[in-house]
C-alpha cells in the first residue's frame, strides 16, 4: 500500500483535504482530485477560476481546464468555455465520454449543454468592477476616464493595491500607459492514491484581461499539466505561455524518469525556462525573468515537492500527517 498523498497550489489548501477524505473513503483518483479544485471552482473569492474568475479583455469569464488519468493515460480537457463553472467536471467528462482530448469555445459549450450542466452567468459584481477600473485605466490613447480612487469599492483598492507600481497615486490613467502584473492564478491538484495510482487536474480563469480566445497551458497536456503512472505527475501555475513553449510539466516527469527527485527536476525545468526567455519585455532590469511560475511535483514514490521561480512561497499539502502548508524550493529570491 502506498501513503496517500494530495498536493496543490496554495489556493488549493481545502482542495487537497477534500480529495484527501475523498481517497481514504475509496474514491478513485482522479474522481478526488475533480471534487477538490471544484471547490475552488465555486468559490467567488477565488478570482482566478470558476465562478467570479476575472474575465477578457471584453468583460467574458473563459475557462480552461483539463484532467489526466495515471493508470490508463487518458487526458480530456476545455478550453475558452462560457457559461458553465464546473469546467473541471467537463474535462474529466472528455475523458470518458468522446473520442477526444480537449474541445473549446462553443463546442465545449455545445458538450456542457448536452450534459446537463446549468449555464449561468460567470462574471460576479466585483469582478465586473475590477475589469471596468482596468478598462478605465488602461490606457491614456483611449477615451475611459477612471473615477476617483477613494470612490473605488473596498475590493477593487485592495485588488489593484497589490499591483505595481503599488500607490494610490499611481492609479490614474494619466500617469501610466497601463496596469502590470495582471493575476495568471490557477489551481492544480494531484494525488497518489493507496494503490499507488496517480491523477491530476489544473482549471483556471486564465490571464486577467486577456485577448479573447487566449488559451494558456491549463488545457494542454504536457504543458499546464502531465501525468505518467510509471514515474509521477507534475502541474503548473503562472505563466502559461512559458509552460506551452518548453513543455514543462512533461519535461519535469521526464527528468524524474532520468533518476531526478521532485525538487531537482523542477528546479531543473525552471533553470531551462529562465534561460529560453526571448522577450525583452519578460526580462527584468537584472535579466532575470519578471513572472511567476510554479511546479507542483509528485514521484511515484510519494516524494512531492513544490518549485518556483520566485519564492519564497508556498503549496498545499495533505497526506496522513494532516492538511499544510509547504515551502517552495525556488530559483530566485524576491528583492
């Protein structure tokens, strides 16, 4: 028998717990792992998926999600969904009911509406709000005018508050072209069961504000997430198009097949991405990259790391020791 083990990003705290009881109770894997994230997926505090994830640039909520099967290397996933929250349960229904990996935009849709998933409207009143003061704010060569920031509702102060540059005066449209450090968010969750089985499952909102129809890394096998029942599984949040171009979440399982530990191959996997950033404007004045990227990493064995390119930071864990948070290892250390 192996120990029980689920791991996720650090919004995924209760996530892992959820599907943690789920395993003890008997659930398959990758049963556990859906039921964990879809928590998340329902929770309008999350703005990073789900309900009340932040939307386009054009105010429309797009999910991506996707969902992988250890023991018989299934994958199903959606990509540019509307209407429908639970893009997690979808995925995991791709899976199992058609002949396909991954379906998007109104072809996913056309499948949740087949499958009796209720359509609704994504986009809470907060995140309406938030999109609309970025919309205001944008940019000085379009004609929004931003309200004063003291008439902004608690919530929107607090989400741009935490973007740079960071200042209260800085939040006019007059003084800067745009706003940075746009939320990528995310929530992976994977698990090894009692058999030694392994599954996992990332959903996401996406990039704040993006283009619309961007689909990032969540979706896509090998990329957002991947699993090999032979060797272990890893999954990513951050910056999706970096995991799309380098393949990161396959290329870490296959570091760990070359005899690499969970933190050695992610650091490993990382080391490559920081070192194929092409794009002056993802480059720090210290030439170092200037986004947030995360592994969450799990061997066959049960070891299980957490790898960021910032840190420090943390992930979720639970296993028979109880329900945690873990340090990152990370390549670089926040100034």
């Amino acid at each position: 028998m192996s120990e029980i083990t689920v791991i996720s990003s650090k919004n995924g705290l209760e996530a892992t717990r959820h599907a943690y009881h789920a395993l003890v109770s008997g659930s398959d894997g990758l049963s556990a792992v859906v039921e964990g994230v879809t928590l998340v997926e329902d929770d309008p505090a999350d703005m990073t998926v789900g309900y009340g994830g932040l939307p386009n640039c054009n105010g429309e909520v797009e999910l991506d999600a996707a969902a992988m099967h250890g023991p018989t290397h299934r994958v199903g996933g959606v990509a540019g969904l509307k209407g429908y929250r639970h893009a997690v349960r979808l995925a995991k229904l791709v899976l199992e009911q058609t002949k396909h990996a991954l379906l998007v935009g109104d072809g996913a849709a056309e499948f949740a509406r087949a499958n009796g998933f209720p359509e609704e409207n994504l986009l809470t009143e907060t995140a309406r709000q938030i999109w609309l003061y970025w919309k205001q704010t944008n940019s000085t060569r379009e004609d929004w005018v931003p309200p004063p920031w003291e008439t902004l509702a608690p919530e929107v102060q607090k989400f741009f508050a935490k973007m740079k540059p960071g200042t209260e005066s800085t939040h006019n449209a007059y003084q800067r072209s745009e706003v940075v450090d746009r939320p990528t968010g995310t929530i992976h969750c994977s698990c090894i069961d009692g058999s030694g089985d392994l599954s996992c499952v990332t959903t996401t909102s996406g990039l704040a504000f993006k283009l619309p129809g961007r689909v990032g890394d969540s979706a896509i096998p090998g990329a957002g997430l991947y699993v090999d029942n032979e060797i272990g599984s890893c999954g990513s949040t951050g910056r999706g198009e970096e995991n799309v171009r380098n393949c990161s979440s396959f290329a870490v399982v296959e570091l760990m097949r070359s005899g690499l530990s969970p933190a050695e191959a992610g650091l490993e996997a990382m080391k490559r991405i920081a070192n194929h950033v092409g794009e002056p404007y993802l480059l720090g004045d210290d030439g170092r990259p200037n986004f947030g990227l995360k592994f969450y990493v799990l061997a066959k064995s049960g070891e299980y790391a957490g790898v960021s390119m910032w840190g420090p930071t943390q992930f979720a864990v639970t296993d028979s020791q109880g329900t945690r948070y873990e340090d990152c290892e990370f390549l670089y250390a926040k100034p």
